[in-house]
C-alpha cells in the first residue's frame, strides 16, 4: 500500500514539474522568436474591419494592435501607425481578424451605385 502511495504521489510531482516547464517555455517563445532579429512594430486588425471604415474610425475606435514581428518577415508597405494623413482614406476592402494592415489597403471613399 505505501509503494503505491509514493508511485502516485511521484507521478504527481512529476506531473506538476513538467506542466510548469511546457508553461515556461511557451511563455519565453516570443522573446525567443525575436532573438538577435530586429523587431519591427506593425498593426493587426483585432476584429473584423469593413470595406469603407477611414483611417480615423480605426485609429479612434482601437480596432487594431500593435505587435512585435522579425523585421525580415514584414512585407513592404506594413504599417506600425494610422496617421492622421489617413483620416479622409477607407480600407477598399474588408480586413480580417489577425490581418496585417499595409498602407495599399486605403483609398478614396468612392459611392458605389447599382
């Protein structure tokens, strides 16, 4: 009875040591991924953004966020702000949750008829 008391209980200590270094290790994996790279900020949508919201709603509005990404992994045209020279633009199309915001998506507002 006692063996199998300690067998359980060292099971459970055994447990609880590795669910705590897999929780360490994902929890560094950012830090990790951004190791002797440069970091850039850019701007990911949080939510769905609809074709037609201006640069102001979405600055105003907190619809997007910033994160940290390798340098050598951000396309071109990436943004890391919504400027205010952004205001009177909208996104042409719409932008989906996790999306990059890159500066190609704004245009003029147009009225579409039909």
């Amino acid at each position: 009875m006692t063996r199998r008391i300690l067998a359980v209980l060292l099971a459970v200590v055994l447990a609880v040591i590795g669910a705590v270094s897999v929780l360490l290790y994902v929890n560094t994996a950012d830090s990790r991924a951004l190791a002797g790279k440069k970091a850039v900020t850019v701007l990911v949508a949080k939510e769905r953004i609809p074709a037609g919201t201006s640069g102001e709603a979405i600055r105003d509005s907190g619809l997007v966020e910033k994160v940290q990404m390798p340098a050598e992994t951000v396309p071109v045209g990436v943004m890391g702000a919504v400027g205010q020279e952004l205001d009177e633009l909208v996104v042409t199309s719409d932008l989906q949750t996790s999306q990059l915001l890159l500066r190609g998506m704004f245009g003029e507002r147009v009225k579409s008829t039909g």
